[in-house]
C-alpha cells in the first residue's frame, strides 16, 4: 500500500514506532513530546513528498541510514538524506532491469514501477 493510501492516523502511529525504534538504535534519548513532534512531523512529510513509495521503503531507509552513514543525529534533516538515498537505491535498482541488462530476480531492491489505482 502506497503512502497515499495510508490512513493518516495509523501512519502516525507507524512513524512514532519507527522514531522510537530508530533513537533506541541509535542509543540516543528524547522524552515523549519531541517523539509526537518528530513522528507527527515524519508522517506529514512522507504524505507530501513521498506518497507514491511504500511505508516498508521508509522503514528500509532508517534502517539502511543507522547502519550506513554517520548521520547520527535523528532528525527533519537526516531522515530526508536517508529516504532520499533509499529512494536512489530502488530507482537505481529498477532502471537496471528495465534496461535489461540485468535479471529482476537477482537485483537486490527491484520492484517494478507501481501502478496507483485510480478511479473510473
């Protein structure tokens, strides 16, 4: 299910989950309150300027950034490098197939280009 798609209060809920999973990898500390307005801040992004990609590719961005860069820092700032660069993964995956120069089924992170529904 596209971001698009998602109930705006239970991708809150998703994104505070990811927030707190993502500082306790991290081992930093935020009380509470900086969390809501993290992870209200996060949902809010992800809905205006990433809607056509899925949660997964968000949760695989956090993932990927604590474990491969030095941006440390849980912030607005680092978690847009890291989507971005998540974001860069997939097309990069996705146009190595469609060049054909490649076989879908042993290129790591290829998914082909999702179609939206719409209405008719």
């Amino acid at each position: 299910m596209f971001i698009s798609q998602e109930n705006k209060d239970e991708l809150t809920l998703k994104c505070a989950d990811l927030i707190s999973k993502t500082l306790v990898e991290l081992g930093q500390f935020k009380p509470d309150e900086d969390i809501v307005i993290l992870s209200n801040s996060l949902c809010n992004d992800i809905r205006r300027d990433f809607s056509n990609i899925m949660f997964m590719d968000i949760q695989n961005a956090f993932s990927n950034g604590v474990r491969n860069t030095d941006l440390f820092a849980l912030n607005v700032k680092t978690y847009y490098k890291w989507i971005y660069a998540w974001r860069q993964i997939i097309w990069d995956a996705r146009d190595e197939v469609e060049n054909k120069s490649a076989n879908p089924r042993r290129v790591l992170h290829y998914r082909p280009e999702p179609k939206l529904l719409t209405n008719k």
